[in-house]
C-alpha cells in the first residue's frame, strides 16, 4: 500500500495553497479562540476530506478559487463534528494529542464547534457559494439523523444490517459524497457528472465506515490508531458484530447481548471478540467494505486517466487497506 504522502503528491502544490487558506481563516484576534484554533490546527489527520474535493475538482475541469473555499468548507465541517463528537463521547484524546474539550471543558469545546461551523457558512455566504451551502447542510441533517439512530438502537442492541447502512451513510459516506459533488460543482454542473461523483463519494464512505468499525476487533494489530472495544463499550452494534449474530442461535445471540450489557471487563470483551471470529464477523465486514470500494472505483473509470484519477483510485486502495 502506497503511503498517503505519495498517493497525495499530485495535490502538493494545491495541498500549499489549501493550507495556507485554510489557516489564514481560523485565525482570531480573540486571545482565548485563537489559541484553541492554533491546536487544532496541529491536530492535523490525513485530510482524505479536502483532497476529496481537490481531487473531484480536478476530474471535471481543474483547481480554482471555488475548489479552495469547497475544500475549506467541507473540513471546517468535517473538523466541527469531530470536537462536537469528542464531547459526547466524553473523549479526552484525539489523534494522539488532548482533545479539545479535555483541555478546556465541554462548553468551551461545543461552542468551538458551532464557531467552526457558522464560519463555514459564512464562507459560503460571503462568497454565494450557494450551491455548495445547499450541499453541506443536506450532509448535517444526514450527519445528526445519523447519529441520533445510533443512539437509539444502542439502547435496544436491535440494530440491524439495513439500519447499520442507514446509520453509516448518514454519519460518515454522507459528508464524503458531499465533498466529491462540492468538488466537482468548481467546475461543472452537469448532473450526469455531479451524480457520478456522489456516488463515488457514497460508495467510498461506506467503505471508509465499514473499515473503521472492524479496527474496534483487531486487537493484536499494534498500528490501529483508535483504542480498542469503544463500539462494544457504547453498546453500538456494527456489522463485524451485527453480521456474528445474524448467524448465530437465539441462546447464542441472548448470551452475546447479555455480555455487551454488562461487559466492563476485558474477559468479555474478548469473548465478544472471539464469538465474532467464530462466526466470520471481520472476514465478511472486510468483503464487504472491499465491494465498495469496487463500486466506487468503477465510478470513478467513467472520468477521463490522468494522474488525479490515479490518486483517487489509490486513495481508495488506502481507504479500504488502511490500519489506522
């Protein structure tokens, strides 16, 4: 698998301009918020959200101011929910550093969160950037339905396959089939094209989720980047476990439940971990998500080659390969 710094290298220049815009904008003469936007600004990810968006742009036409303010957008949006998340998980880490909300209190941590999300839209604002507006506020309601069924079904452990989809096309593809169509819209807005990029968007989303749930299960793998058993931990039923207790006994699955209630200890979590090896639980998910990643790559062939094709088709290989 090639690393992301190569898979990325065709962006370099754009990936400058994009950061040094997307800097510039968090800046504050607020003492207080532009220290906490100074950190989290260090806490910098992969940016798969970003490059998404200068990617699909350059499919349709090519990089220009709109694919900038669409790249900052989308992880204006993208960086809102992760503070805003940390605060309902009560997480006090976040990519290896403090979170933002262990640092400085929740209350200050929600409201940093609405400060990066209102700049998002006044960036769209300022600029009539209303296609792109329109694009990002389907994907919040799509984000908070998300969520808000997974909290639900976590209290019941009935989540099933057909919810699971539900729930994961809300919380995680929906924000990365935006930022492909948000991309694509700097350029064009032939609905054929736009339409190929939401899918291609839909599709690795789904893979992206599918493969981030099967990490809380890889418990001899040293190089995942999230700690392990938090879905377990939360009573949050993913498909490695959804799809053990679909194959299971009524007995075996009233067993399983009864452990994911009230399992606090290691000895049950491993033994959650185990039941879903049994039953092919990871295996499957794996195939699964592997699909998708098929399906989004054949949207993909239906764009002109060229090397920001190739990256895409590579970004995928390292969404779906990934172990962190």
């Amino acid at each position: 698998m090639k690393p992301i710094s190569d898979i990325l290298r065709p962006l370099e220049d754009d990936f400058q301009v994009f950061h040094s815009r997307f800097s510039d904008y968090l800046k504050s003469d607020t003492p207080l918020l532009d220290k906490i936007l100074q950190y989290i600004l260090r806490q910098k990810g992969k940016q798969i959200r970003p490059a998404l968006v200068l990617l699909s742009s350059h499919l349709t036409g090519g990089i220009n101011e709109k694919s900038y303010r669409g790249a900052i957008l989308v992880e204006l949006l993208h960086t809102a929910t992760l503070v805003h998340d940390d605060v309902v998980d009560d997480a006090d880490m976040r990519r290896s550093l403090p979170s933002v909300n262990a640092l400085w209190k929740n209350k200050i941590a929600v409201l940093i969160g609405d400060y990066l999300l209102s700049r998002g839209l006044l960036l769209s604002l300022n600029n009539q950037d209303f296609s792109q507006l329109a694009i990002l506020s389907r994907a919040v309601k799509e984000m908070s339905e998300g969520e808000l069924i997974q909290i639900e079904k976590s209290r019941l452990l009935n989540t099933t396959e057909e919810i699971y989809f539900k729930i994961i096309q809300g919380k995680t593809a929906s924000l990365i089939s935006s930022g492909c169509e948000i991309g694509g819209l700097s350029n064009t807005t032939d609905p054929e094209k736009l339409l190929t990029l939401r899918n291609i968007g839909h599709y690795l989303g789904l893979a992206f989720q599918i493969r981030d749930d099967v990490f809380d299960y890889m418990i001899n793998d040293d190089d995942i980047g999230k700690p392990i058993g938090l879905d377990i931990k939360e009573k949050k039923l993913t498909l490695p476990l959804i799809y053990a207790l679909d194959q299971s006994s009524e007995s075996e699955k009233k067993a399983i439940k009864k452990l994911i209630e009230s399992g606090k200890k290691a000895a049950e979590f491993l033994e959650i971990v185990d039941f879903i090896r049994q039953k092919r639980g990871v295996e499957y998910s794996n195939q699964v998500a592997y699909d998708y990643a098929g399906k989004a790559k054949a949207e993909l062939m239906k764009f002109p080659e060229s090397e920001y094709r190739a990256a895409f088709s590579d970004l995928i290989d390292f969404v779906i390969t990934r172990t962190r």
